[in-house]
C-alpha cells in the first residue's frame, strides 16, 4: 500500500522543464530545446549560403565588367540618333531572376517599371545616364526572370506581353543575352525603342534601378545623324539587333552582380539574427532548467524535513 501511495505521488509530480499546471501558452525546455536546434540549423544554412554568394560575387564583379563595354559601346553608338519623339512606341524589358532570398532586388526593378508606366507623360524617367525618358501608359513590357513577372503580373497585366526564365542561371553570358533579343525581334510587338530596366550596381552594399534606353531599327533610319551617310536596310536591322543584344547583356550581368551582392548582404543580415536568437533563447532555457532544478530541490528539501 506505502509503495502504490509513493508511485502515485510520483506520477503527480511535475517532470524536469515541465510547464505549470496552471501555466497557459508557456514554451517548457523541451520545446525550447528544439526551437534551439532549429535555429542552429538555420544560422549553419544561411553562413553557407553567405560564403556562395561571397565567392560568386567576385565571379559576377568580373563578368560586369566586361559587360558593361558592351554597354559602352552602345552609348557611343546612340550619340549619334539623338532624335526623340514623344509619341515613340516603348518596349520595356525588365531585367530579373528567377530566384530569391536576395532582399529587395526584384521589388527594386518592378516598384520602377510601375513608376514609370504610371507616369503622365509630362513626366519622363530618368535613364542612367541622367536623360529622360517619356513614358506612354499603354507601354508593352517583358519580363526577364519569374520574381518580378509574379510582381508585375498582378499590377500589370494588360501591358505583360512575354516572360523569359532560366536566363543567366549562373552568370549570364552574351548567347543568353543574343536568344532574348532574338526572341523579342521574332515576337512580333512593335516598338520604336527598347527601355530596359535593370539595378544598378553602386557598391558592394547598395544598388539601385535604373533604365538603358535602345534605339529600334526605324528609330535609326530617321535619326539625323543616321541619315547622313547612305546605308542599306540590312544594315541598321542588324545594327538595331546587335545594339539590342549588347545591352541586354550588360543589364543580365550588372542585375546578377546586384543580385550576388544583395543575397551576400541578406544572408549576413539573416545569421545576425539567428545568432542574436540563439542567444535570447539560450538564456531562456538556462533560466527554465535553473529554476526546474530548485524547485525539484525545494521538494526534496521539504520532504526531508517532513520526514
């Protein structure tokens, strides 16, 4: 009878880290001990993920650079055809990727095409480099990778007329950059220009959106400076192709060092926090097995004197 009294007062009693009886919503040491080990977990995947995006971001710095003679050359070219009309026809091409944990950089090229395409048209955009460019609210628009085609497809979806993904998976290169303007000369939409909007790369912790404008076949038959020299159709068709495939590639290589740096910067920003909670978590716990443990000695204290 004594040892069927003591197994049941036993039972009763509350076990090492258990929460209160009366205790509502109150993590015990248990629960605590694995959300610990869950944080541990992500603080190992987002140091990993950091040091990819650290090594890939020397990689995609090399690979901007190189572009972005591409990029120079073009602007050389359309010092010449300086005309602008303000009823020009506009193609944008928002320059993306298809994959995330890199902070805001989709949001940053989206937020600008809505910007732009929202404006009245006594309202230009400024270019990088520092023109204007007037915008017409029925503008067709393609989309460069599938976070900013999710984005744009529910704000835009009367002016999305093509999507492109698994461009530049790894860094991008010019034949991914010669198939999207092929693919868009071969779509059939008219345009008298091409506005490509893609982010900027200012630093190794900032960036910011910015547009490249390309002039379209038509556009540099009628160009003044164009017009004085005497060259066949075939020659500024395929001018306007190649000047179009040049900045295409110096948009995907500038965007996907924007995109090493900001997924670096985000997966730093992420195993701060994870450290910091491992921290506050760890104290909880110390402070529920303390105080499990004295009161388990306060009972043994108590039935000792008792008996």
């Amino acid at each position: 009878m004594l040892l069927r009294s003591s197994l049941a007062r036993i039972a009763v009693q509350p076990t090492l880290g258990a929460a209160p009886a009366g205790a509502r919503n109150m993590a015990t040491l248990r629960e605590i001990e694995l959300r610990l080990k869950s944080v541990r977990n992500i603080e190992k995947i987002t140091k990993s993920m950091k040091m990819i995006a650290s090594t890939k971001l020397a990689k995609a710095q090399r690979a901007m650079q190189a572009g972005k003679e591409y990029g120079l050359a073009n602007s050389e070219v359309f010092k010449v055809a300086t005309d602008d009309k303000s009823s020009a026809r506009r193609l944008f091409i928002v320059v993306s990727s298809d994959k995330g944990l890199c902070g805001g950089i989709h949001s940053s090229v989206s937020k600008a095409t809505r910007r732009a395409i929202s404006n009245a048209t006594d309202s230009p955009f400024a270019t990088a480099e520092g023109s204007s460019v007037t915008i017409e609210g029925d503008s067709p628009v393609m989309v460069i990778g599938d976070k900013s085609k999710m984005q744009l497809i529910r704000a835009l979806p009367q002016n999305l007329v093509l999507t492109f993904n698994q461009i530049g998976r790894d860094i991008p290169t010019f034949a991914d950059a010669a198939g999207v303007a092929d693919l868009i000369i071969k779509s059939g939409v008219k345009y008298d220009s091409v506005v490509l909007v893609y982010n900027k790369f200012v630093s190794a912790l900032s960036y910011e959106a910015a547009i490249m404008e390309v002039k379209g076949a038509e556009a540099l038959k009628e160009s003044d400076g164009f017009k004085a020299y005497e060259m066949e159709d075939d020659f500024t068709g395929d001018l306007a192709e190649f000047s179009l495939a040049n900045a295409v590639y110096a948009a995907l290589t500038e965007g996907h060092a924007c995109e090493q740096s900001a997924r670096r910067n985000a997966m730093d920003s992420a195993s701060k926090n994870a450290s910091d909670m491992i921290g506050s978590l760890q104290m909880q716990y110390n402070r529920g097995r303390q105080a499990a443990i004295t009161n388990e000695l306060v009972d043994i204290i108590t039935g000792a004197s008792a008996l």
